[in-house]
C-alpha cells in the first residue's frame, strides 16, 4: 500500500512566497510597459479639432480650454489620476463652460494619431427679455447671454411681462417657473414642425406678452395684437384650425391697420379693435 507524505508547513510556505514574488515581477513588468506605451511619441497630441461651434470661434475655443497643444497626452493634461489614465478632460471641459456662458456643455476625446477633438453644445438664443431700459438676450432654459441697452435690430423675437430680478451674464431669468413660456415654446414648436399652420402669421410674430395669466398675447408684424387665451385647453388640431381662422379675420377687409384682434374664446367669434 502506497503512502504519501503531507508536505511540510515551511515548503508549502516557501511555495507560496515565490508564487507572490512572481506575481509581483508580472505585474511590475505590466506596468513598466504600460508606463513605456503611454509616455511613447505615439500617444503625443498633434491636433486639437473643435466641432459643434457657431458663436463661437474655434480659435476661441482652444484658447479658452487651455489644452496643450503638443507633448504626450497622458504626462501633459491636468487633473487627477483618474482624469490621466481615462482622459476624460475635466478641467479642459470647466475652463470652457466657466469662460463662456454660451457654452452649455462640452465633450472631449483623443484618437490615435494624436488628435483631441472638442464638441462643444452651445446654447441657442431664444428671445429679448426686457428688464428697465436694457434688453437680456436669453436661451430656451432662460440663461442670460448678452446683455444690451437697446434692443439689435434683428428679428430675435422679444417676451414682455415677465417679472425678473436677473440683470447679468449667466443669470437665469426663470423660464422653469413661468407656465406662459412653457406655452409659447409649444406654440413655436408646432409652427416649426407643421406647415398647415400659416406662415403670414408665424413669420411675422415680433413678440408676445405673458402679463396676464391664461390670456396669451401674441405681436405681430404692422402692429396687430392677436388675445390667444389659453391654449393649454386646446389640442395640437385645435390649434392648427384656430389660426387658420385667425389669418381669415386678419386678412379680412374688417381688419386694417393696427389693432387687438381678441380671439382668447375661440368658442366666440374673434373680436377685433382697431388702434384709435
């Protein structure tokens, strides 16, 4: 009958000592070639591209990130360990969206080869916002983007009546608390999205006024107030019949010059006034 020794306790021991030491000498080598890989011209920045920009420059841009243009990428970027090993441009993305207000968020990559490509999101201006006798020019989230003391001469519509209390770049004027914008973002969007509503009104609209709760007034071109009511109580078909039946009275021979045309009862028949 076969016997067996059981190995002793320092053998198994000593086994187990060089098992860890030649873990640690695999995993040191890993890491002297990943350090070797990493810091190798291969990986040196050779371009920065800029994509999504319209406001602004991509000149602007590159500037503003503060990006280095050149040497290897994982030695020459800022930020913490994490940031280094996954790229992931931290402080490059703040920079931007601390700089300019215009910028909403920012994304970053780097690709073999050498280049860094910055996608930037830029906010879209939205509307003049009156506030005393300047003019805050806002985005659809109503964060404040210039300010002027008179309004441009462009076709940037303006919104009257709105209480605020914000007067510089980068306040937000609270669209998120005004239920009249909610209603004239949904107006515009359906005059974007079906052409069965007419283009002699939506291409005229100047402005609208949301000092009156559930009566919403929409300006024209020529000066024509058209009293739209609330149009939360109505449906996206509703709508769509309804300003057909505005552009009829509107170009009717009734109706000249300018004037408050009330259709805020679409039930009744529309009501105009003419500017005495």
């Amino acid at each position: 009958m076969a016997t067996h020794k059981r190995k002793s306790a320092p053998d198994a021991k000593k086994k187990k000592i060089s098992l860890i030491i030649k873990i640690a000498i695999i995993v040191g080598m890993i890491i002297v070639a990943s350090v070797i890989v990493l810091t190798s011209p291969i990986f040196n920045i050779s371009s920065v591209v800029v994509e999504g920009n319209k406001i602004l420059s991509s000149e602007q841009i590159v500037t503003a990130a503060a990006l280095p243009q050149e040497g290897n990428v994982f030695l020459g970027v800022s930020g913490s360990f994490f940031d280094k090993v996954f790229l992931t441009f931290s402080a490059y993305k703040n920079n931007l969206t601390e700089k300019y207000v215009e910028i909403k968020s920012v994304d970053m990559s780097y690709s073999l080869g050498g280049k860094v490509t910055i996608v930037v999101h830029e906010r879209t201006p939205f509307a003049y916002i009156p506030s005393g006798k300047r003019f805050l020019l806002v985005d659809t989230e109503g964060v404040v983007l210039k300010v002027y003391l008179k309004k441009p001469n462009d076709k940037m519509m303006i919104i009257f009546g709105m209480k605020i209390s914000a007067n510089k770049i980068g306040d937000n004027v609270g669209f998120d608390i005004n239920p009249e914008i909610k209603k004239i973002k949904r107006l515009l969007s359906l005059f974007k999205n079906n052409p069965e509503i007419p283009k002699s009104i939506t291409g005229n609209i100047i402005a609208f006024n949301v000092e009156r709760p559930l009566n919403l007034e929409m300006l024209l071109l020529g000066g024509k107030r058209v009293l739209l009511g609330d149009i939360d109580q109505l449906g996206d078909p509703d709508v769509y019949s309804h300003f057909k039946r505005i552009k009829v009275v509107l170009e009717s021979n009734a109706v000249k010059g300018k004037g408050v045309l009330d259709y805020s009862t679409p039930d009744l028949e529309p009501f105009w006034s003419p500017k005495k």
